[in-house]
C-alpha cells in the first residue's frame, strides 16, 4: 500500500484526469484543442519555472556581491 502522501497525491492526479475527461465527453470537446491547451500550460509553467530560478540565481548573486 502507498503511503498517505502520496495516495492523496494519486487521488488528486485521478480526479483531475476525471474531470478533463467528463468535460471533454459532456461539452463535446476536441481532444485535440484539450492537448493543445495542455501542452500551453505546461509552457506557461515552464516560463514561471525558468523565471523563478533566475530571480532566486540573481538575488544569490546580490547577496554573495554584498558579503565580499
């Protein structure tokens, strides 16, 4: 049996998938507009992602700058 983290974690990721695959039958959706949408968001993320990062490599660089 999976631990209680990560059974949660499980159950959200199969609800989610519930969700976008009853949209997808009851609105009639394109499975390919869903993918499309999907792989944006998955973009999206990746930019908040790589931004992040570079604040958090930036603001490093500050702080070390000042200590010298």
């Amino acid at each position: 049996m999976a631990k209680k983290r990560y059974r949660s974690f499980i159950t959200s990721v199969l609800a989610c998938a519930a969700f976008v695959a009853a949209a997808i039958w009851s609105w009639d959706l394109p499975v390919a507009s869903v993918v499309g949408y999907g792989v944006l968001l998955l973009v999206l993320l990746l930019v908040i992602v790589v931004a992040a990062l570079a604040t958090a490599a930036i603001l490093t660089w500050l702080r070390d700058r000042k200590k010298k």
